[in-house]
C-alpha cells in the first residue's frame, strides 16, 4: 500500500474542506490518488460539508459569556452563509458549545479549538443544515484588579464586552449596550490612534473656509475641530444614549465608577460579501440543461 504523504493530505484538505483524518482515510482508501479520493467521497456525506466550504459566511451570531464576579468575559463570532440558518435551534446549539469551551479555557485560540473534537461537532452541523458555518474570531476580556466586565449582545448580530473600574453588573451593561448602539471607534480620547488624527487634521485642513487663514487662527481652528471629533468618536464624551443630557463618562461616574475600554463585535464585518445575481445564474442553467 503506497504511504500517504502530508502534502497529499493537505491538498486534499484544500480542494475538499474535509478533516484530516477524514481525508487521510479516503487517500489510504484510494490508494494515495487524489482524483479517485475525491470521487469516493462524493459518495458519503462527507463532501457535502466540503462542497459548501468555498461559499462566503457572512452572516451567523455573536455569543458572550462572563464569569459571575465579572473578572472576565468570553466573546465569539460564528458564521453562516444565511440569516435563516443562524436562527436555527442547531446553530445555536453549536455557537453555545463553542463560547462555552473557550469560556472554560479562559482562551481565544479558535485554531486551538477547531483542531480538536469541535471541528468533527461542526462538520456533522454542515451536513445537516447545509451551509457553510465557521468560528471566525474569539476574544478574552480580563477585568483586571478593581474592575469588573460587562456584556451585551443586540439581536444575536452585536456583541460587546465593558470593562469598567468600579460601578456594577448593570452600568456595565448599560455601557455596553451604548457601545452596540453608536459604536465609537474608541473608549478615551488618549485612546485614537495618532495616525487617525493625524488624517482627520489633513481633512480640516482642506476644508475650504480654511484657506487663507493665519497660521495661528488655523491651528485654533483646527484644534477645535479635533476636540469636537474626538468628543463625537470617543466613548466617554459620547450623549448616554439612555439620557442624552449627560456624558457616558457622567453616567459611570455617578454610579461611582469610570471607563476603562470595550471590544465590540458585529457579525460579518470586514467579510467582503458574495452579490449573487440570481437571474444571471437561472439563465446561465437554463443555458446548461
């Protein structure tokens, strides 16, 4: 029997989107011909999952967890290719099995994860539902000493885990549930990148009232407008949108406590998503048959 080689492992991993061991099975099965692999699976379920692998997940869940004293907090992106599937009873199922895993591992490492006996629990979920469904990201929030997490999830779709020092459970919450809302790009002002400020002064600068300006207006001007941009885009200095009439920094502080950071999930951002145009593909198989 010819010996299987890893790189014939792995090229049939990528065409196929298959377990390894499955794939080692079929290779040693077929005796190490990939062609004649890849046509044995098409005979079992297997290929189902693998046929499925190359479509674009977009769509899927978010699902957090948080120790009960609040020292830290677990935060996953699941993903499918329809809204439908992610409101399935299944999926949810196997989005509460992963949080709960890297909950109890206190880990982020999704690779570390899938490598084990989660990926087989997933593949069997392709298979039943038929649609592309992966774990794309994780993330762990420590409190750290004095502090406490917080979470909230909008709709399945926003996710987003507080860190506060001081205050309770449920201002954190209310905190997260403003990050969901408005999304800023940053908890403190300190926190922009000076490189983000730096292209937003560029575009101040451009502006037409700003031309022939003196050099020492300008720069006033222009340190207004930043003041104003990072009030608009920093979390502390955003209208509590539960009471615009104070700060968020206001809100926790009257709870006694302050703003320490968050991380926000939504699904599918930054997957640059299929456009399927379904009448060209009728016409293209109605060409075909």
């Amino acid at each position: 029997m010819a010996a299987i080689s890893a790189s014939q492992v792995k090229e049939l991993r990528e065409r196929t989107g298959l377990g390894m061991m499955e794939c080692k099975k079929a290779l040693t099965e077929a005796g190490g011909d990939i062609e004649q692999a890849i046509e044995d699976l098409r005979k079992n379920s297997g290929l189902k999952a693998a046929k499925k692998a190359g479509r674009t997940a977009a769509e899927g869940a978010v699902v957090t967890r948080v120790a009960e004293d609040g020292s830290y907090g677990v935060m996953v992106e699941i993903n499918s290719e329809t809204d439908f599937v992610a409101r399935d009873d299944n999926f949810k199922g196997f989005a509460d099995q992963v949080v709960d895993a890297l909950f109890a591992a206190k880990s982020d490492d999704v690779a570390a994860l899938m490598a084990g006996d989660m990926e087989a629990t997933r593949e069997q979920l392709v298979q039943k539902i038929g649609e592309n469904i992966s774990v794309r990201r994780a993330v762990v929030v420590e409190a750290g000493a004095g502090n406490l997490v917080g979470e909230y999830v909008h709709g399945g779709r926003i996710g987003v885990l507080t860190v506060l020092k001081g205050a309770n459970a449920e201002v954190a919450k209310d905190v997260a549930m403003h990050v969901a809302a408005i999304n800023p790009a940053v908890a403190l002002p300190e926190n922009m990148p000076q490189e983000q400020l730096d292209q937003e002064k560029a575009i101040i600068l451009a502006q037409p009232d700003m031309a022939g300006k003196p050099e020492q207006i300008a720069e006033k001007m222009v340190q207004g407008r930043l003041k104003k941009y990072l009030a608009e885009n920093s979390l502390t200095e955003q209208p509590f949108v539960k009471d615009p009439n104070q700060s968020v920094a206001e809100y926790v502080k009257s709870a006694g406590g302050e703003v320490v950071g968050f991380t926000r999930f939504e699904v599918g951002e930054g997957i640059e998503k299929e456009e399927v145009d379904f009448a060209k593909e009728v016409m293209e198989q109605a060409r075909r048959s």
